[in-house]
C-alpha cells in the first residue's frame, strides 16, 4: 500500500500549496510532488555515492522543464517532442541552482542531478518560482547533504498592491517583478524587473518575499519529521593534510598579502605575481612523485591563502586589488557610432571590462516567435549577450550559446524592456559581444546597450546604467566592506555579487546571490545606496557622450509607416491568393506586413528609402479609400470598348469612360481618342449608381468647355 506523506502551506489570498513525498518516483534520492490548484510539479534529486577523482567543487546539475501536455498542448516542430530546454526553462534553472548551489556543504563534490516537471498547469499560477520549494523539499527529505531547506517567492506589486505568487494576467500589470530565494535566516538569490522603483521599495518586496519564505521552509521541516528526519549520507571526498597546509600558510601567505596591497590595476598582472607565489611553492618540492601527488593539495589551500589575503587587504587596510577605494568606479570611456554597417553602435569600457554593441532595426517580420508551453506570442525586443573566451585570454574554442550567457543577456534585457517606446513599430535587437571581461560584463552590456540605442535614433524614455555590487564580511557581518564595481576577482574570493540597474529615477532590474550566512537588511540598503552613487556616475559619462537619441535614424536603416485600416478592409489589400499586396511589393519594392489588432487591421509598410514607402502607402491607401464623386483620380486605362475606356481609378475600383465624356468634341470611333491600354488618365468620378455600385467617370468634366460658334 502507498502511504503518502503530504504537508499543506496556506496562502494569504486562500490558495493552497500542498508538498507530498512517497508516492511518485521512489527510487530517486528524495521525490516530492508540489501542486497549487491545477499547477503540480514534480522534483527528484539524486546524487552520486562518492565524489569523481581530482574534483574539487560542487557538481550540481539543476534542469527545470515543462510538458507540453502540462497545458494540453502538442509540441510544435516535426518530431512532435520536446527538444532543447527553452530559455524560459533554463532561467528557471538557474535561478534554483543559484539558491541550492551555496547551501551544499563546502566540502561536499558528488554530483548531485537535481530534476523539476510541470506535469499540469492550467495556464494561470507561474510554476517558476514553485519550482525551487520543489527542487528544496526533494532535498529536504533525501540522505543527501543539505544545509537546507530554502524555498522561493515571487513579489509583484499591482495598483500599488504587493502580489505573493500572482497569476499570469495579475503580472502582466504589475510595476515590479521579483523572485527570492532564501532560508529561513538568509537572503541567498534576488532576481526581478522594475518599473523605475526606489531603493526602499525594493527592499520592501525581499522582506515580503522573505516572510512567506520562511513558512514554507517550516513546511519542508514538518514533511522532514513526517518522514522520520531521514539521517543524512556519510561522506568523505578530500584527504587533507594539515603539515602541508600549515606549510604554505607560513611560506606564501606574506608575500600573496603583498601582491594583494601592491595595488596593481593590471589583471593579468596580478594573476601572474600570485601564480609565481604558487608555483616557486611547488618547485620547492625536489622530488618530482611527490610534487605530483601533492599538487591538487597545494592548489586547494594555495587558493584559500590567495583569498584571505585579498579579505584582509580589503577589511584591515581598505586597499583593493587595483588599488581603489571601496566606492571607486573604475576609468571608463566611451565611443559612439564605431561601427558603420549596424543602425546602432556603442563600445562601453570601464576598466578592463569592455562592451562592444550594437542594435538592429527589423521589421515585423523579424519578429522573434515564442512557442513555450505557457507562453505563446512574439518578442519585439531582443537582447543577445556573447561572451567569447578571448575576452579573458583563454585559448580555447568557441561553443554555443551557454546557461550564463543566456542569463546575462536576460538581466540586462530586462534593465532595458521598460524603456523602449510603446508601440515602437521597429522589432528591436541589440547584441553585446564582450570584448574584455574582468568583473560586470552584463553591466557594461547595459551602459552599451544605452548608448547604442540612442545612438540608433531610438527614443528612449530615459538611460539605463548598470553596476555590480561586491561584499567581504567575517564574523557574520559585524566587520564588512561594500564594493562598488567589482573586479573578477572579487566576485570570485567575495561573498556577495550585486546587480543594480536603472535610470536616475529609480531601479529598474537587479540580481543578487550571497555566498554566505547571515547578511542583514542593514547591509542591504548600504549596497542598494553605494549602487545607486556608482549608477549616477557612470550615467553622467554615458551623458557626456551622447546626451540624448539622435533625432533621426541612420540612413541606412529602414523606414517603416503605419496605417489602420478598417477590418473589413483586410481581404482587400491582400487580395485573392495574397494577389493585391505581393503585386505592390514587387511594384514598389517595399515590404508590407497586414495583421488584425484589436478589431481594426495594422498595417506596416518598410523600405529602404522613402520614395518606395510613399508609393506603396499611395496604392494601399488608395485600396482602403471610399470613392468620392466630384474627386479627381489618376486612373489607368485597361480595356478599350467601342463605347468607352474602362479605367482602373483606384486600386481595384474600375469604371466606365463613356466615349462622350472623354472630350468635350464628338469622338466617332474610340480608336479617334488615341488611347491604348496601360495609358494614364486624368479623370473626375461623376456619379456611383445606387443600384449596381458602377462608376461613371469623366475627362471632358475637367476641360474648358470651348465657346460655342455663332
């Protein structure tokens, strides 16, 4: 018989999320189905028994995805199966493996496959942020080695109303979007969009988010005793050696503080002062089989000497790296229009991390097409981030697009979105490839970004900046130092890593992970307000090289115009068999995309010059006009009759040219009249019989009527 054992955490708005273990997937590690009204998900985690040989880090392997049948849908593509994690399910995974990676013991290197399903949604409740109570209540009940639970939340705040995990069409109006991952002491992940937001209000969102996280964490801890407190599994995955460690403590600690206070602005430089540092220590070793076996040793403890010395330096002698003070934003320089071919281009520098970017306008045909499983529509501003190994000198290949390009790329999209026009008829994409990278490349790809856009000719509502905050804190944070534009270094050794983006009216993206327990709220507001001292510095440089977008659009770019139309005008401009509008592309060389938006149709008519926009935008216009008698058309000759000239006025309106309205002297044979077909004409629309709808048009009604003889 099944026994299930299902724990219950009550929402303040009457929902109900329910975790239960025991009865799906019971060979895994530690199994919990998670379900909020039609929402489940089901997280599995298994670890390996034993650590891999040499490895010295934390395998962890987070993937979130979704069913299509979650949603009673088919997956698209030929296979009709679901390929490739979206980028929708690897942030999500992201943002889990950012919460559970810290909290596993620092000396545990298993490999650890955690695994999060939606197996039902019906559309509403956002499944992401479930996911990570999911992913945590898995571990929570397994034998693996945990310093858990966690759980996660998202905030939103509609009509000035803070939203616990609201609903899909609840976010669509909301001003500010967060996610936090937290135990029930500690902030451990921060991600979120914002409409321009302050610093307190921000930080109101993580304390809410915060509150409710800790009731779900107490939850994890109940199903933990239901389940009998399951005794974590044993391990052992390092041999130490303490002589050894005591050893390069005494011999290289000194000498790796004085390359940490040396204050070399160099990063290469440094690295290859305190490399020497670690290899004149190995080379002390004369017996070449025991240098071998004790150089993963000596690399290990090397590491942790390095990043006490660099702590120290910070805390007792206030000196960074490169020789900063703790507010100090590195030298930065800026280039607008560096680039002739993109309709946009900006390199952004600040030290040595360097953003080259530019933007691309489309048309609505570049559109990109999202086909999620609970997401269906298309993106009209795309953000593409690439971070190729020559920017931090490694000599190895080139792969595809990875999980921290694609989150990088989000963040800084997400800085940006909301200042893009509304109902900007362009489709929007910049790329920002990183040219040099020691510390905060996805910032510089915000400060690039910016000024490429303005570049661009866009009209941004307001500049964005970006900066990244650093933290070193001991005795659990009563001795701390906040950094302000963090080298790499300091991102790697520090204990906190601090996205802060926004105009000078307020936040409108962060991201956080903190590396350690116990960080205040008091540390928090001191680094949301050192971020914005550094964001304003860095905007007035972004300022000082292009104070507003330029008026107008490079010349090169395309032009686009628009036009409403009513809805029961659509068949026409297209035609049978698209007929009517391929004929003026061709024509015209333009390019005309035609939707229904909101009952009426949308017309979007492109080109490279104006010259072809005006003469398609002339014919459509004349498809959609209601013939006027008494106007004036330039009409088109095509079929000669014995009676007349049947005449094409507007766009697939024809009408009769009798032979008696075409000069005011009697004509008796039309071949007289000297037209042919394809023959451009003046005429006048004389009357629309109310009866069959047909035109009578007239030439001689536009000429002087001559004098009668006497």
């Amino acid at each position: 018989m099944i026994n299930p054992i299902v724990k219950s955490i009550s929402l303040a708005d009457g929902r109900t999320i329910t975790l239960e273990t025991g009865k799906l997937a019971k060979q895994a590690d530690g199994a919990v189905t998670l379900r909020m009204g039609n929402t489940m998900l089901l997280a599995t985690v298994c670890a390996a028994k034993d650590a891999s040989p040499g490895v010295d880090f934390m395998p962890l392997q987070v993937e979130y995805r979704e069913k299509f049948s979650s949603f009673g849908r088919y997956p698209g593509g030929f296979m009709k199966r679901e390929g490739r994690p979206s980028e929708h399910e690897i942030l999500t995974s992201r943002l889990i493996d950012r919460t559970l990676r810290p909290l596993f013991p620092e000396n545990y290197h298993a490999e650890v496959f955690v695994n999060v399903t939606l197996y039902s949604s019906d559309g509403e409740d956002m499944p992401d942020a479930l996911a990570g109570l999911a992913a945590s209540a898995a571990l929570a009940v397994s034998d693996i080695p945990f310093n858990g639970p966690m759980s996660e939340a998202r905030v939103s705040r509609v009509n000035g109303k803070f939203i616990l995990n609201p609903t899909f069409s609840q976010n669509e109006e909301a001003d500010m979007d967060i996610i936090v991952g937290a135990t029930l002491d500690n902030i451990m992940m921060v991600e979120g969009e914002m409409d321009e937001v302050s610093e307190e209000e921000f930080l109101g969102a993580i304390k809410i988010a915060h509150e409710a996280i800790k009731t779900q964490c107490q939850a994890q801890i109940d199903l933990m005793e239901a389940c009998g407190t399951v005794e974590k599994r044993e391990y052992h995955h390092e041999d130490e050696d303490e002589e050894l460690r005591k050893d390069i403590w005494d011999k290289c600690y000194q000498k790796a503080y004085e390359v940490a206070v040396s204050q070399n602005p160099n990063k290469h430089a440094r690295m290859d002062a305190f490399q020497a540092i670690h290899t004149e220590y190995l080379e002390s070793i004369t017996d070449e089989d025991e240098r071998l076996k004790k150089a993963p040793l000596v690399t290990k403890y090397y590491h942790a000497v390095e990043k006490e010395a660099m702590r120290r330096s910070i805390l007792d002698e206030g000196k960074r790296l490169d020789g900063r003070a703790t507010t100090q934003i590195r030298p930065i320089w800026i280039e607008v229009d560096c680039l002739p071919g993109p309709h946009g281009s900006a390199i952004f520098t600040r030290g040595e991390t360097q953003s080259l970017t530019t933007v691309t306008l489309g048309t609505k045909l570049d559109e990109k097409i999202i086909d999620d499983v609970l997401n269906r529509g298309k993106d009209r501003f795309l953000l593409h981030y690439n971070f190729p190994p020559f920017s931090t000198g490694d000599a190895r290949p080139q792969r595809g697009t990875g999980r921290r390009e694609i989150g990088h790329g989000n963040l800084a999209h997400r800085a940006l979105n909301g200042v893009i026009p509304d109902d900007y008829p362009y489709v929007i994409r910049i790329v920002s490839d990183i040219l040099e990278s020691n510390g905060s490349s996805s910032m510089a790809t915000v400060c690039a970004a910016t000024l490429a856009l303005m570049d661009a000719g866009v009209q941004i509502k307001k500049p964005v900046t970006g900066i990244a905050m650093g933290l070193i804190s001991e005795n659990n944070g009563e001795k701390f130092a906040i950094l302000s534009d963090i080298l790499g270094d300091e991102d790697h050794l520090g204990d906190m890593d601090f996205k802060v983006c926004g105009t000078k009216d307020g936040i409108t993206a962060a991201q956080m992970d903190i590396k350690v327990d116990g960080l205040s709220y008091e540390v928090l507001e001191k680094a949301l307000s050192q971020a914005r001292e550094g964001r304003l510095h860095i905007m007035d440089h972004v300022l000082d090289a292009i104070p507003e977008p330029r008026a107008d659009l490079k010349p090169h770019a395309p032009r686009i115009e628009t036009l409403d139309i009513p809805k029961d005008l659509i068949g026409a401009v297209i035609g049978p068999g698209g007929k009517i509008i391929q004929g003026i592309q061709e024509e015209t060389g333009a390019i005309i995309t035609i939707e229904e938006v909101d009952g009426h149709g949308h017309i979007q008519v492109s080109g490279s010059n104006k010259d072809m926009i005006d003469a398609a935008m002339l014919k459509i216009r004349g498809i959609v006009a209601i013939p006027m008698v008494d106007e004036e058309y330039e009409a088109t000759v095509r079929s000669v009759m014995p009676y007349g000239l049947f005449c094409e006025f507007l766009p697939g309106k024809d009408g009769l040219l009798h032979i008696s309205e075409i000069d005011w002297k009697r004509i008796e044979n039309i071949e007289d009249a000297g037209y042919r077909e394809g023959d451009k004409i003046t005429v006048k629309l004389v009357d629309i019989d109310p009866r069959s709808g047909k035109f009578k048009l007239s030439r001689k009604a536009l000429l002087e009527r001559p004098e009668r003889s006497h």
